[in-house]
C-alpha cells in the first residue's frame, strides 16, 4: 500500500485530535478526532485559521507561534475550549517540526473532559469539608462570648437612668445580634430538612418570580425548561434557598443590565458523589455578565470569598451545601460574557 495512505490510516484512527498550523495558525491538516472534537469536516478546518474554528481557548496562540519561531514544543494541561457554546477539556501538546523548508506545528489535543470533572468533584468536596470545619470551629469561637456581651449590656442597660446613655447600650445589643445572625449563617443548615416528593420547576418558578419582583428594569430572566424531567424528592424550602442564592449572584454580577437564562434538561448517566445515577435533573443558570475572575475560580465556594464589594460570600457556600445535602453537585463554567452554574440532582427512578 501507498505509504501516505498507511500513515493517513494511522493518524486517523488516533483517538487523540491532530492539527497542523503554520505561523498564522492556519489549519492545514486535522484528523478524525479533530472534526469530532472541534465539531467540523476536514474540508472546513483545511485553511481556516484556529481562532476561527473555536470560539475561546484559555491558551496564548502566540506561544504556538513563538513554538514555530523557535522551533521548540510545549504542553499545556487543562486547557479549556469552547466549541458550540460548549466548554470541553483538553490537555494540549504543540511540536514545532519542518516540512519541505518549512516550519509547522504539529498539535495534539486529548479530551480529558471526565477526569477534570471528577478531580473538580474530589477537590470541591476536601475544600468544602475543610471550609466548613474551619467556619464552624470559629463560628462557635465567636458566638459563645456573643451571648455574654449581649446579656452585660441588658443588665447594665437596667441601671442606666439616662435614655441618652442607653441608646450606647441598644447599639451593643444591635450589633451583637448582627453578628449572631451572621453566625448562624455561615454555620448554616446542618442537615437535609424534610424531603418529599416535588416538581424541579415549581420551586425554580417561585424563585423566578421572587428574583423577578426585585432587578434592575435592565435584566430580564428568562426560563427553557424540559417539561418532561420527573419529580425528585427534595426539601423544597433548602432547594429554593439554594436556586435563589445562585440565581440572586447572577442579578448582582450584572449589575444593572444583562440577561440570565434558567434551563433545565435531563442528564444521563451521571456520577454524583462517588455513585452513578441512570437519571439527573440539570439545571444551568446563565447569565452575560463580565464572569468570575480567573483569582476566585478555585476558591468560588468557600465562605466569605466574594468579588463583589460589600458582599458575604456566603450565598454560593450555602448553596454548595444544600445541593450537597440533596446528592447533588455543582459545576462553574466561566469566561468574559458567559457565566454558567449547573447543578445535577438525582432523580427518583
């Protein structure tokens, strides 16, 4: 057989995506793999440049040019692309190579999307339990004394004569409530309330309409639902707290304009917590804000981590730990214009 017909047969029946690119990143070979992932033919990719065959790639393309300048290589691992709207994971490798005296690169792109979600899951479980231990040691640090310093002030409030000294005694009280309230928040619900038998867009709708009643005329909510998702049993109180945290972080981080979509699907063979479900409900909350920034994406749940000034940081931890308590997981996708939340809950079979 032809020589280049056996090695076109090789790389083709490769598993992981191959393209080649010049200096200006054009495309000038992709294999199998290639289409499938970045969802085009070969007669598509071939002369297209690579910015324009993926809508965002958290990589630099000018270090696949300076890889051509210098004739070196690299890898890159995690790596985020966004194809259809859709983020996958890839970890990439680039090889400079030379060619009838010219210089290409040579581009491998293996889907890792699987093994980043169950790290992600993995990590955001230690994080949560370490946060959590670590809140609730200190929270009961601080509430103990609490009630000390608020009963002294009653009492010496009753000695006090002047009402203008009292009102010294009311600010003591105040703000020790405050922060009892504060505490109890960032303590949070302890267990799963009293789950029953409930339909996923009869609570997402009454969040919609509390949320509705309170933004800003310049966002619109709008919802996609699959009406077809069966009931799920849930304590339908915990899973509102937690749709209307998630929903309300949106409105803030769009500050006075924007638009947030809520969506729900069904999902199918999913891991949740260390154990596959035939059936999930998804929900994705999705706004068109500035997104998260790149500092606070490893850190996003945990508690009084907020990038919004005058914020608790408390609305996203609490949320984590409903949805937690419920079997569920939460997922964060985000890039400038795009920010997506997506929950899986098991559902009954």
């Amino acid at each position: 057989m032809n020589n280049r017909i056996n090695i076109q047969t090789i790389i083709d029946s490769q598993l992981t995506a191959v393209l080649v690119v010049d200096s200006e990143l054009v495309v000038h070979f992709a294999n199998t793999a290639a289409e499938q992932l970045l969802t085009l033919s070969k007669r598509r990719l071939q002369d297209a440049r690579l910015d324009q065959v993926v809508e965002d790639i958290s990589l630099d393309m000018r270090r696949i040019q300076r890889c051509i300048e210098l004739e070196q290589s690299f890898t890159n691992s995690e790596v985020q692309i966004v194809i259809d709207g859709l983020p996958r994971w890839v970890d990439v490798s680039v090889t400079a190579f030379t060619l009838n005296k010219r210089t290409l690169a040579l581009m491998e792109l293996r889907l890792i999307d699987q093994q980043k979600k169950i790290s992600q899951e993995l990590q955001q479980r230690a994080q949560q339990q370490a946060a959590r231990e670590l809140v609730r040691g200190l929270a009961h640090e601080i509430k103990n004394p609490l009630g000390g310093l608020r009963g002294a002030a009653q009492l010496l409030e009753r000695e006090l004569e002047k009402e203008e000294l009292k009102e010294f005694t009311h600010l003591i009280i105040a703000q020790a409530d405050r922060l009892r309230n504060l505490v109890d928040r960032l303590l949070g619900p302890q267990r799963p309330g009293k789950q029953e038998v409930i339909n996923l867009h009869s609570v997402l709708e009454q969040v919609r309409r509390l949320v509705s009643m309170d933004i800003a005329p310049g966002i619109s909510l709008s919802r996609d639902y699959d009406p077809s998702i069966p009931d799920l049993e849930a304590d339908p109180e915990q899973l509102q707290q937690a749709f209307l945290n998630m929903v309300r972080n949106a409105v803030e981080a769009l500050g006075n304009h924007g638009h947030i979509t809520i969506r729900t699907r069904t999902a199918f063979q999913v891991m949740l917590q260390g154990k596959r479900y035939r059936l999930a409900a998804e929900v994705r909350i999705i706004d068109d804000g500035p997104g998260i920034p790149a500092a606070l994406h490893d850190t996003l749940f945990y508690p009084m981590v907020t990038g919004r000034e005058g914020g608790t940081g408390l609305g996203l931890s609490i949320a984590q730990e409903l949805i937690h308590q419920h079997r569920g997981r939460i997922e964060c996708q985000s890039r400038p214009g795009h920010t997506e939340f997506i929950i899986y809950l098991p559902l009954r079979r």
